[in-house]
C-alpha cells in the first residue's frame, strides 16, 4: 500500500499535495522514532493552562505576551487574557458570537494573535480582521479583507495602523483611527504556495518587510502602500508546480546592516543593506523562522534537521538528524540549549554547543506546530490541543529573551535608511508601471530616508547633549573633591609634615 505524507499548500483554493510517489512501498518521508534520551535535567513545570486549541487542523495560532499578560486564540472563536506570571485568567470572549460567523463552518480563527498596550488583533480563515480592546477583549472594529488571513498581523510602532497579509500574499494596511483599510499592496498570486506564512515586521512608523509565496522579501511604505523594493531570496526551478514553490515563509530577521532569510528551496540567505545584494547563500532549505544568539544562527530544516551555523563565518557547527520528519518547529534559543518540539507533542532541549539532546519532555500526544516562547527564564510550549506549559530550567541564570526585528538593538534607524535608499538604487519597478509610478515610489523612498536620518540626527543630538551633561557633573564633582582635599590636607598640616589625611587613607583604600 502507498503511504503518503501530505503537506499543506494553498493555490487558488486549500490542497493537499502527495509528496511520495506510489511506485513502491518504502516511505521515503516517514518520520524518524523519537530517540531515546538520558535526561541530563528535568526542566521544571511552573504552571499550565487549557485553552480551546485548534483541533486537527495545522495553523500557525499561536501566544503572544505584551508587558504582563498572555494573549491566546482558539480557532473556533475564544481568544483569552492570561497573567503571563501565574496563567490566571484576566478575560475571555468569543466571535463566534459575531454575525459574520452565523453561517460559516466556525470562526476559524488563525495566524496567531498580535498586541499592544490598546489593542489585540488576530484573522481569520474567514477573511475577517478583529481588532479587540485590550483592557476587556470587547469588538473595538472587524474588517472583511477578503481573503485568508494565515498570519500574525503586526501593529506600527505608533500603534494607529495595522498590517496584514492575506493567504494569496497581499499585504493590506489598515488604519485603525479611520477604521478603515487605506491600502493593498503586493501581487495576488495564485500559484502553489505554502500555507505556512513569513509574518510581516515593521520599521518604526515608515516601513513593513514581508516575505511572499513568490520567493520574494517585499519592502513597502506604511503611508502609502507603494512598494518601495524586493529581493528575490528563493527560485523556483523544476518540471512541476511542488519543484518549483519558493516561498519566503520565514519571517525576515534583521541583523545590523544584514538581514537573513530562508525559503523553501531556496536556501538560507544573508543580504547586505549596505551593498543591496546578496552576500552569501547556505543550503538550508527551511519554511521556519531563525534563531540566534550572539554566536549562532540555528535552523530547523523542512526535513527535520537541526543545524547550527556561525553567525561570523558561515561554518556550520553541528548538524542534528535524529528528528528526521518529525515536523520539526522552528528552533527557540533557551540558555545554552535549542528548543524545538515535534507532531507528537515531544520537546526536546539540544545543547547548543554539540548538538545532542540534553533532555526530553512530553507534553502530550497532540503535534506542536509553533516554536516555543521565551519569556523571562521561562519557556511557554504551546501545543494544538490548546494546552499552555510553562517550564523553568536556569540554573545559572543565563536565560535572556532576544529581542527581534523591530526593537531598536536590532533594527536601528541606520539600517532602516539602508532599506529605504535601496529603492534609490534599485530596477524593481521598471517594468509594468510607468516612469511617472516609478519616481513616485523613489520619492517615497527619497521621504523615508530623510524621515529616518531626521530622527538619526536628533538621537546623535541627544547622545551629545547627554555627554556634554556627564562631563559637566563629573568636573563639579572633581571640583568638590579637590576643595575637601584641600580642607582635608594633614587636618590643616602640611603633607610633608608626614601625618596622613582621612582623604589620604580614603584614597589608598580606593586604589587597593
């Protein structure tokens, strides 16, 4: 009998595509046993919570915490508040209560939820956008985009706009003052393409970064709309439509001057801001985020590999195969270990410097579709039953969340100006528009750019004001020492006379 292993795509409408042919019995996709694994350590359970999950079906649903709370969705409508501390319920409201869902199969909630200190947002397979008061989950407004929402949308940095792609790859933008949708921007693409999706990023309150089923990373201004640049990262090539997908569905992580990206069948690929090209391109082939620390870049491969590369050079340190399809999530750096979990509900924590698997866990025995979350020195494991875990293991306190794409350590306002003149420099747009189109989205470009080295000029103003400040307080400072010094001096004898000050004695203790 022909075994297969579907996977997920989405063209004009859901598919399951068959990935193995039938010719004969041996499965060349069938998932790896769970090794066997001698627990170095038992990461420590903190609390856990039931939410409504999302049942059968894949979905990139996820948590999301903002300052204290814990935000979940299920798919058939509840989305909840929790205390990220202890897990206790703040409040709970369902759209399946919502007009629009009265006819539909369920809310089919999807993507994940996004928030801020006002608002949560989260889509659905429906189409629909809904936009929550933070403070009681109340309806603050919905938006019919049309088309599936597969991902988290993301809020701008002011928080009066919102930014969504939709399943065919267009991305929309929202204003949530107006209540309204002032843009569509993107292709609608209605070839193969993965159902997993990049979620986009935002740069300050100037640009959205998002990558798409067409194997491109699209650069976009938040006030228009206007497509300010793309770097094509995956290609693909083959005598079908499955050889062929290259989708971005790696959300673009950027570094510095550099952002990093992977695409199924296209490789892991490092692009320079500086130089407006692509600098070098690894043979990982992934549809999952990356995670990163100071040293290391790890990537969990669409085979169920695990490997870890050197952010300096490229070399890769250690290769993990024993998860061979086992539907892998994407990697979490936790302390010194790399976190993954896999269909059947195992996590397991890999040293991050051999690549062995220190311990194991089971959660349950429902899959584990999303990478966990580090919060604090704690790590959330959120599995599609709706089941919520949070586990401790941080014996030397090492465990630091890294922070990602839009705050202000990763994503400086230098970077941002790269991206934007980018455009300046770049063909994209050449053809199918007009050169009138042409040199208004360089315009654009040409307004971010001073937008963003505005705001570059006034921070540097700041750093020189605070250092003219510092200055200032350390000569009054220098200056009181040298007065009490000189009161001080051999309690009104002269040093030579040979009997020590108190400030004498201070300063030998100081030195010591």
């Amino acid at each position: 009998m022909c075994k297969k292993k579907l996977l997920a795509l989405v063209g004009a409408a859901v598919l399951s595509v068959v990935l193995t042919g039938c010719g004969s019995d041996k499965d060349l996709f069938k998932p790896e046993p769970t090794p066997t694994v001698r627990n170095l350590f038992n990461p420590q359970p903190v609390w856990s919570a039931k939410t409504q999950g999302v049942g059968e079906f894949y979905s990139q649903l996820g948590p999301t915490l903002f300052g204290r709370k814990l935000y979940i969705a299920g798919r058939d409508g509840y989305v909840y508040c929790m205390d990220g501390s202890n897990g206790e319920q703040q409040w709970r409201v369902d759209l399946s209560d919502e007009s629009e869902n009265d006819l539909a199969r369920s809310t089919r909630l999807s993507g994940g939820v996004t928030a801020t200190a006002n608002f949560v947002a989260v889509g659905s397979e429906n189409g629909y956008l809904y936009i929550l008061r933070a403070e009681d989950g109340s309806v603050y407004f919905k938006l019919d985009i049309g088309a599936e929402i597969l991902t988290k949308p993301v809020f701008s940095e002011s928080g009066d706009k919102i930014f969504v792609l939709d399943g065919f790859g267009q991305l929309h933008g929202i204003d949530l003052v107006k209540k309204e949708k002032i843009w569509t921007s993107g292709d609608n693409s209605s070839q193969l393409h993965l159902r997993s999706q990049a979620r986009p990023i935002v740069i300050g309150n100037e640009m959205v970064i998002v990558g798409l089923p067409t194997g491109h990373i699209m650069m976009v201004s938040q006030e228009s709309g206007y497509v300010l640049n793309q770097v094509t990262v995956g290609q693909g090539f083959g005598a079908n439509d499955i050889d062929r997908i290259a989708d971005v569905s790696s959300t673009p992580l950027l570094l510095g001057s550099n952002m990093y990206s992977t695409a199924y069948n296209g490789g892991f690929v490092k692009y320079s801001l500086a130089e407006h090209s692509i600098v070098s391109r690894l043979g990982y082939h992934s549809s999952k985020d990356i995670a990163y620390d100071d040293l290391f870049f790890v990537i969990t491969g669409d085979n169920g590999h695990i490997y870890c590369v050197r952010r300096d050079n490229n070399v890769e340190v250690w290769a993990n195969t024993e998860l061979t399809y086992r539907n892998v999530t994407a990697p979490t750096i936790y302390g010194n270990f790399v976190v993954v979990g896999d269909y059947e509900g195992y996590v397991y924590f890999i040293n991050l410097n051999t690549g062995k698997i220190a311990s194991k866990i089971q959660i349950g025995e429902e899959p584990i579709y999303l990478a966990p979350i580090v919060v604090g020195n704690c790590i959330v494991i959120y599995s599609s039953n709706g089941s919520v875990n949070v586990y401790c293991y941080d014996p030397s306190g090492i465990v630091i969340a890294k922070k990602r794409y839009n705050d202000l350590e990763m994503v400086t306002g230098n970077t941002a100006a790269l991206i934007a003149a980018d455009a300046l420099d770049s063909n994209f747009g050449a053809s199918g528009i007009t050169q009138e189109q042409l040199e208004e989205r360089r315009a654009q470009a040409r307004k971010l750019v001073a937008q963003i080295e505005a705001s570059e000029r006034e921070a540097e103003r700041r750093y020189r004001e605070y250092l003219q400040q510092k200055a200032e307080y350390e000569r009054k400072v220098k200056e009181y020492e040298e007065e009490k010094r000189k009161a001080l001096s051999g309690f009104g004898l002269a040093p030579e006379a040979g009997i020590k000050s108190d400030e004498d004695e201070y300063e030998l203790i100081v030195e010591e």
